[in-house]
C-alpha cells in the first residue's frame, strides 16, 4: 500500500494536477500537521469522556489551545468518529475499513487500481441524511464546502456507507482563541452522483499519469502549477521544480546580458521568473524551518560558525485573568466601571476604555500612564496575567542544545 497517493484530502491537488499523484511521495510531519491531529484526537475524546479528562492526554503546548475550544459550538448530535471508508470508484460501493486507529493500517488492505478511502472526522445518521462536519485548524486558504473536492468525497462516502440520499457537509474552522467558524452545504441524491462521476475521473486521470510514468519517466509528465503545490508530496520531485531550480541556480547569459539595456521584453521575463522563483525559495525555506523545527542544525559548515537554525521560543501576549482585572478596576476605578467592561476575560484594550471613561481630568492624568498603572497592579496579583507562549524557526547564537544530542553523540 506504500504507493497509494489517492485519498480524500489528496483529491483538491488531483482534481488540478494528477501527475502529483504520479510522482514519488515525500511525506512530512510539521508542527501545524501534528497540531491538527492533536486537536482531532482532543475531540473525539472530549464527546466521549468529557473535557477534562480528555485534556490530560493533550500535550502541554498544545493544551492552552485545546482548553480554549468552544465545544458548545460545535455541531450536536450523536457521532461515530475517526470513520475510515473506502469507495470502489467503478462499482459505487463503499466499504467500512474500520474506526479511530492509524489511518496507515487502516489503509493497507486498499486496492489502489479500484479504490480510493477517506476518513470522516466525524458522521451523525438521520432518517433521511448524513451529516458530516470536518475539523479544520489555522487559516490556510480552503475551497467552499459545495465545492470542495475533500468534504464533496467525504459525502458521497457517508451517504453511500449508511444508506442514505442527502448529505450536509460543514467545514468547521477552529481559531487560535478557541472560536469555531462554521460553513455548510447540502448535497441532494442528484450532487451525489455528479461527485461519483467528478471523482471516477480524477482517479483515471492519475491512472493515465502513472502509466506514462512508468513507461517514459517524468519528463512525459505536465503538472500544473498553483496553490495547490505548496503541501503537495510530490515537490521535491516535480519537474517544473526542477526546471525552475536548475534556472535559478544556472542564471540566463542572455539575460544578464542584457540587464544594461532594459527593453519592455526583458523586463517582462526576468519579472516573471523572479515571482517563480520567490515562490519555490519560499517552499525550500519552509521545508528547511519544519526540519530544524524538530532537530537544531548548526550552520557553522555553511559559512555562519556559532550560530544555529531552529525553534525559538517567544513569550506570547498577557492574558488578563478577569476576576483578577475585576478587581482592581473595582478597587481603583469603582465597582460599577468594572462591572461594564470586565466579562469572563478583560483585554488590554477594556482596561485602556475603562480608564478612558474615568480619568480625573482635575489631576491630568494621561491615558496611557493610567492605563499602564492599572495594568501593573493586574500583573501584581496572584495569577493576574498569563502568557501563552509561541514559537518559531529561525536562526540564533549559541552551543549545542540539548535536543541535538541523541544517543552515540557527542
């Protein structure tokens, strides 16, 4: 099963460019992959025994995010989770593959000439309907959910697997602050056959590519470039990335020749070629970051002795704990401004209004002076402020961290 590259959250890449699904795959884990699957699981988890305790499993940098999750929000009903199915994409069948374990061995008894499978985060069976909802974190760019290739599939699985002639997709965006975005569509038995046509022929496309691979090589293949290549397995060893690299790398003579004298021509295709190539260093700057997120790289070999790329830890923003904040605005500013602007957390920005609404003109106070005289006196209390840390890759003087010693070294 190592060579299956068909699945449900591989179609919107396929549907725009089967040769990917050609391609050797490079699979990565990422901090913000792993942070999706960290929150999945907390999910699934808090349905069945509840927040708490389903907290304790989660990660301690993952645990702010997961607590701040607003479950009440979240779509009701009683769910089967983590459901693994696959469609037979010639016969219109779906079978069961199972239930909440790794999808990898779940996956391995799929025949990739025949089938492709998906996993539902989550489905809730009504007499006459499925509902699907999908768990997403982070803001990347998502299709619409009447028009994404992923839930449209996920649909057609659910509906197919339970019997059932209508399906209601939701994407469910869950924020940094633990707020949940919610955007539906309804499919009717009519969409649900036009998704198992639109689906049958992405996986005869990827088919056709495969086969010219195997026969030709990958210079018989066209990807086509877009958004969609950002994540995609197969980078690495897309030709029109190599392509673009091996132009980077080697320059144009006739261009740089012709830097001195600059027509309307030559600007346009230098232009052109230094968005193509921002874009690609981009990805290879990304790749490199989500390595050394992991693993510290010392860049003394490459010409910067001293100094290391990886995880760098930053203090996040001051969290006002409320009752806190309550306080001393009771305290210095007077119990009824408090209780207009503090709510179960305060802001600083609450704290700059209510100091704004009560400042003694007599003694010209200034607004920010003030205001940061209150939020000292916040900082003083007992769990007044929190920080919710963050981190990031990038580069900085030092030794060897701890983390990039393993077993043997050293």
């Amino acid at each position: 099963m190592s060579d299956l590259v068909e699945s449900s959250s591989q179609l919107e890449r396929l549907a725009a460019c089967a040769a990917s699904g050609a391609l050797p795959q490079t699979r990565t884990v990422t901090p913000w992959s792993e942070r999706g699957r960290v929150v999945h699981a907390f999910l699934e988890r808090a349905r069945t025994v509840g927040r708490e305790d389903a907290l304790v499993d989660v990660p301690e940098e993952y645990r702010s995010l997961c607590e701040a999750i607003d479950l009440d929000a979240l779509p009701k009903g009683t769910w089967a989770a983590e459901v693994a199915l696959a469609l037979n994409v010639y016969a219109g069948t779906v079978r069961e593959l199972g239930r909440g374990a790794d999808r990898a061995d779940l996956y391995a008894s799929v025949d990739p000439l025949t089938e492709i499978p998906g996993t539902l985060d989550a489905v809730a069976v009504s007499f006459d309907a499925v509902l699907v909802p999908d768990w997403k974190t982070g803001w990347a760019p998502i299709a619409p959910p009447a028009r994404n290739h992923q839930l449209r599939f996920n649909a057609l699985l659910a509906a197919r697997a339970f019997d059932r002639w209508h399906a209601v997709v939701e994407i469910v965006r869950i924020r940094e602050d633990g707020s949940v975005h919610r955007q539906r569509a309804e499919l009717d038995a009519f969409e649900l056959v036009v998704v198992q046509q639109e689906v049958r022929a992405v996986h005869e496309k990827v088919q056709a590519a495969r086969a010219l691979y195997a026969e030709k090589g990958e210079a018989a293949l066209q990807p086509v470039e877009g958004p969609w290549c950002r994540y995609c397995p197969a980078y690495p060893h897309c030709p029109s990335k190599k392509t673009l690299a091996l132009r980077v790398a080697a320059g144009d003579e006739d261009d740089a020749a012709q830097l001195e004298l600059l027509t309307d021509e030559v600007v346009a295709r230098v232009w052109v070629r230094i968005q193509e190539a921002r874009a690609f260093l981009g990805h290879v700057e990304q790749r490199m970051r989500e390595y050394a997120y992991g693993r510290p790289v010392h860049l003394g070999p490459a010409g910067k002795p001293g100094i290391w790329l990886g995880r760098i830890e930053k203090p996040g923003n001051e969290l006002l704990d409320g009752r806190t904040a309550w306080a001393v605005l009771a305290e210095m500013r007077g119990q009824k401004i408090a209780d207009e602007v503090v709510e179960v957390y305060c802001s600083k920005k609450a704290v700059e209004q209510a100091v704004r609404k009560t400042l003694d003109k007599a003694k010209k106070e200034k607004i920010s002076k003030a205001t940061e005289s209150v939020i000292d006196e916040i900082r003083r209390r007992p769990g007044g402020v929190t920080r919710k840390p963050s981190s990031t890759v990038g580069e900085y003087p030092g030794p060897a961290p701890v983390q990039q010693l393993e077993e043997g070294e050293g």
